[in-house]
C-alpha cells in the first residue's frame, strides 16, 4: 500500500493497519529454507564467486 500522500502520521498507521488486516495472510516458510542466525556461514569468499 503506499501512503507517501498521506501526511499526518496517525491517518497513515490507520490506512496502513486496515490494509494489513484486508491483505491476504502470507504462507509459512518451507521447512528447509534457514533464515539470518541459521544460515550456513562462510570463512572465506574468493573474490568473485557466490557465497552460497
């Protein structure tokens, strides 16, 4: 939703809040999928490669 219109700030949360609560819920992440702390951490990149 964007609210870059919309200057007062409390007007703004209200929008926003109702167009949180209209949206669709988001799915799950899959259980295989790690995410920040979890993730697989690597020593040493070599310039030019992929970290993962």
């Amino acid at each position: 939703m964007n609210t870059k219109i919309v200057t007062d700030t409390t007007e703004r949360k209200k929008l926003k809040r109702t167009a949180r609560k209209k949206a669709a819920p988001k799915a799950k992440r899959a259980a295989g999928v790690a995410r920040g702390s979890e993730k697989k951490k690597i020593r040493h990149q070599a310039q030019g490669q992929r970290k993962r």
